[in-house]
C-alpha cells in the first residue's frame, strides 16, 4: 500500500461514466465532509467527490473526534441527491460500508466484512470508519457520504488495538485504485437502490454482526445482550434477547462470540 496522494485526473478518467464528475484532492483539511457540506451550500454539484490524505479535524459516528497522521490514511466524502424518499436515507451510512468492503475486497483481494451498522473489518479489526450526513436548507436534499480508510497506518501509529491498515493486512495497490473501486462499487450500489432493489440481501452477505452473540451500548442505560439476527426494512438492527426480539436505530455494538447454531 503506497502512501502518495492520489492524482485527481486519474481518479476522474478511472470513474467516466459514473455519477461522480468533479474530483478534487487536498493534502489536507479539517473534515472533507464538512468541507463538502459548505461546497454544496455554495452550488456544488451531486455527483462531486473531495479526498484528503490528512483530516485534523475528523469526525465519527456518536459526534466522535479523530486524527490519524499525514500520510497514513485517506478520507473521501461525496455529495448525492438520492432519487428515493427523505425517509429511507437512513439506509445510505449501511450502503457506503456495502460499498468500501466490496472495493477494498476487489483492489486488494483482502475480505472486508461489516460490523453493525458500517464499520469495515478486516479480520474482525477495522479499516474504515463511515459518516454521513444531510445538508439542510438547500432546495434539492442532497447528503454527503464520507468514509476514512487506513492506508497505511503503521501498528505504532495504530489509535487503538482493534484497528488496521491495508498495509499491515499485506496490501499492495495503490490509494489510488483502492479510491476508485471504492466509487465505483458506491455508484452501482446507490443505483441499484435507487431502482427499488432492497439492499438487505447485500448487506446480510457483508454483515458479520449478524448470528453473532452482541452486546450494544446505548447513549443511556444499561448494555443489552443477546443474538443479532436479521435488519430490518430501515436497516436497524434486530437482537433476540431474554425478553423478546429489540430493535436498534443507533448504538456501538460488540461482538461477543460467533452464534454456534
């Protein structure tokens, strides 16, 4: 896995014919999501696409804050305007995860698999983190989408011991076509969604949240055990426990043993 920034024209001639046009990359920035929402505020574009090679000013599921060093990961955002009700966006974090664990799988041969709702796990660490949010007070709804995907995180730079890079899992390709087949798995998963094929036989084949005995946090309140079993219609996660089947919008989930039926 190379560390240098990816070329902007070469990522833009490697997505003809997709939705994504505009193509800038910065060698760093606050938070290219944030960046992007002011973009559109401005008149970018759907279909614009902002990488970075250093974020200072990160940010997580859970209002969370993050920084990784220069050089050693790659944070993308794209700015969409989905063609299916402002009630089912919920389901774009689930998809971009879809999205990155194809891409990386077909870049670099490694299995990406998912963990609840959009963590991409290379063998059960994770490799990318996923934030997306909606750009309010425009006249068209568009989101911007933005994943952060450790290139080449060296093990002492690693911000805790359950994350990895695609350099330390062997990855050789470059950031580059990593980006690439990322996007590119991300047009077709927003289109087929787009055209009212439900996304959840896709995510379930990635998820390995699903069968697994879990245990997930909430903001308040104590942590729930049970067994992940299935998503719903809107994507949330549905747990069997003790006291019947619970359904979850939001919250950290851990995976605590592989389910043994």
């Amino acid at each position: 896995m190379t560390e240098d920034a990816p070329d902007a024209g070469a990522v833009r001639a490697a997505l003809a014919g997709t939705r994504w046009g505009s193509v800038s990359v910065v060698p760093t920035t606050g938070s290219t999501n944030a960046d992007l929402a002011s973009a559109a505020r401005d008149g970018a574009e759907p279909g614009s696409v902002l990488i970075a090679t250093h974020q200072s000013s990160g940010r997580g599921r859970l209002a969370r804050s993050w920084e990784t060093p220069p050089g050693a990961s790659v944070a993308t955002s794209v700015l969409v305007a989905p063609r299916v009700p402002l009630a089912s966006w919920g389901w774009l974090p689930l998809l971009v995860g879809i999205a990155v664990a194809r891409g990386v799988a077909a870049s670099t041969g490694l299995v990406a698999r998912l963990k609840w709702p959009n963590d991409v796990l290379i063998g059960g660490l994770k490799v990318c983190g996923i934030l997306c949010e909606a750009v309010p007070d425009l006249p068209t709804p568009v989101a911007v989408l933005g994943f952060g995907l450790n290139t080449a995180l060296s093990a002492e730079q690693l911000p805790v011991p359950t994350a990895t890079s695609l350099r330390l899992e062997g990855a050789s390709a470059e950031a580059s076509s990593v980006l690439v087949a990322i996007l590119r798995e991300l047009d077709a998963v927003l289109g087929s969604w787009e055209s009212g094929v439900d996304p959840r036989p896709s995510y379930r084949d990635l998820c390995s949240t699903l069968g697994c005995e879990v245990s997930v946090l909430r903001p308040s309140g104590a942590p729930v055990l049970g067994r992940a079993v299935d998503v719903d219609p809107d994507g949330a996660l549905l747990v069997e426990t003790a006291t019947g089947l619970r359904t979850f919008v939001a919250g950290d989930v851990q995976h605590l043993r592989p389910h043994a039926g």
